[in-house]
C-alpha cells in the first residue's frame, strides 16, 4: 500500500519547517520572559496559540516590559 502525498507538501516542506522553526522561537523567548514576569495569562495564552509568532512577537515588544521600582 502506497500513500500518496499532496503536491502542495512536497513542494512547500521547506516553507513549513522553517515556520516551525519560527514559531518556535519566537514562542520560546515568549514563554520565557511570560515566566519570569510572572505573568501567568500571558504564559497559558503563548502556550496555548500557535499564531505564526504575531501573539509572542507583541507580547515581547508591547508588554514584557519590566515595571520599573521606585
């Protein structure tokens, strides 16, 4: 029995692994900084998604910020 493969797989591997590799990259930076921020909605919301990196691209830009103490 042969399993045939879609075209479109055969032709854009290359495109989805280095989506993956992209995704996860940036979702592990993500998690990381969600962690040690402590900010736990955040953490479950990066760990849940996969958005191609947008959702961990913002939070890493927009909200990982670290509130300064006076």
């Amino acid at each position: 029995m042969v399993i045939e493969v879609p075209l479109w797989v055969v032709r854009f591997w290359p495109v989805i692994l280095l989506d993956i590799a992209w995704e996860a990259a940036w979702k592990g930076i993500a998690l990381w900084r969600a962690g040690r921020n402590a900010h736990l909605v955040w953490f479950i919301c990066l760990f849940i998604f996969n958005t191609v990196g947008i959702l961990p691209i913002i939070y890493i830009f927009a909200f990982s910020k670290k509130k300064k103490k006076r």
